[in-house]
C-alpha cells in the first residue's frame, strides 16, 4: 500500500499512529505530498479528486481517502482493535468526529494566515474558528474524560492528534488553561511511542 503523506498534517498523524498502534507500518510506503486549496502542489489528486491527504493506494480496490475512512480500513485489516463494537463505537466514532472538528478549524486559521492576503484577512472568522475549538476543548473536559481513559480505541487517537496539532500551529492558545483533567490526559498520552514516533518536525 502507498500512503501519500506529510508529516506536519495532523490527519495523517492519525493514521500513523494507527499504524504504529496495530503494527502495520512496514506494510504501508510513504508518498510525500504537500499543498494548500490555492495551489494542490504535489498533492494526489488523481487518487482522491479533493486534492487532500491522507490517501491510500491499495492493490485491490479504488484508492481510499479522508482520514476516518482510511484508519476504519487499517483497523479492520487488523482484526479491529480500535474501533469497538455498537453502542460502544457510537461514543467513539462521536468523540473522532468531535477531533476532526477540532482540526478543521485549527486548519482554517493556519491558512487564513498563510494562504489569505493580508489585506483580506478577517478576524471575526478566525476567532470564530477558535470559539469552535474552544467549546470542543470544554466538552472534552466536562464529558468525555471517563472515555478517554478507558482502553485504547481510535477516539482517543483521534483527540491526541488534535491536541497536539493546536499545540504545534497555535501555541499561544494556551488551550490547557481551564482544563486540567484534559491537560493532564494528554500529557500521559503524548508519552505513547506511536505519538512520539510522529511528532511533527519543528
């Protein structure tokens, strides 16, 4: 399988760090890719017509792409360790989508920054991307603690990528002020070897 990849997206942490977790990296070879919505770069749009990474190639089917999709594949050709049995994966497959959101927004400000004019920038908007981040951020804290310290399954993968991702781009949001029971999850789950092998280069 080729995983087009880059190292900085926090998607494609998800996935490596599923692979690390269930032992599937030798059998997966990493395809860099890099791009913005302006301009796709080297990103595999052939593969997935988005112009978005992570995308699978695979020697028996179409391409896969979107992160969710991708890492449900990998977990089942596992035997499926990270994403449980109903009703228990309602909550997971929840608190994923609760990550996702998180990134989507952290997203958005990095490329109205990066990609936008100057002159065309508009606050508001990205304060209102970080008003998303921050409710998230709240209910992880108020409801899904006990979650995330049960057994390993993919929200929990799902969350530490998000954390680490509004660490690395948005540092200066302090996003453990206020949550310490979050804090101090995180803490302990950015120590796993499979987050460590996948720290984003400064």
């Amino acid at each position: 399988m080729r995983l087009y990849h880059s190292p900085t997206s926090p998607y494609v942490r998800k996935v490596m760090v599923l692979l690390h977790e269930t032992g599937q990296l030798a059998d997966v070879t990493l395809v860099p890719a890099m791009g913005t919505p302006v301009d796709p770069g080297t990103m595999p749009v052939a593969q997935n017509p988005l112009g978005k990474i992570p995308a699978l190639e695979r020697g028996d089917g179409p391409a896969l792409y979107d992160s969710r999709v991708i890492c449900r594949f990998l977990d089942a050709r596992a035997g499926g360790r990270l994403y449980p049995e109903a009703p228990h994966l309602w909550e997971t497959l929840t608190l994923e989508a609760t990550a996702d959101g998180i990134l989507d927004a952290a997203i958005l400000m990095v490329y109205e920054s990066r990609v936008r004019p100057e002159e065309r920038r508009y606050e508001p908007w990205v304060e209102g991307q970080w008003a998303k981040i921050a409710r998230a951020l709240d209910a992880l804290e108020n409801r899904w603690m006990s979650h995330l310290s049960g057994p390993l399954e993919m929200g929990q993968v799902a969350t530490g990528c998000a954390l680490g991702y509004v660490d690395f781009r948005h540092p200066e949001r302090d996003w453990r002020a206020g949550r310490p029971a979050l804090a101090e999850w995180f803490a302990g789950f950015a120590g796993r070897e499979s987050m460590q092998a996948t720290v984003p280069p400064a």
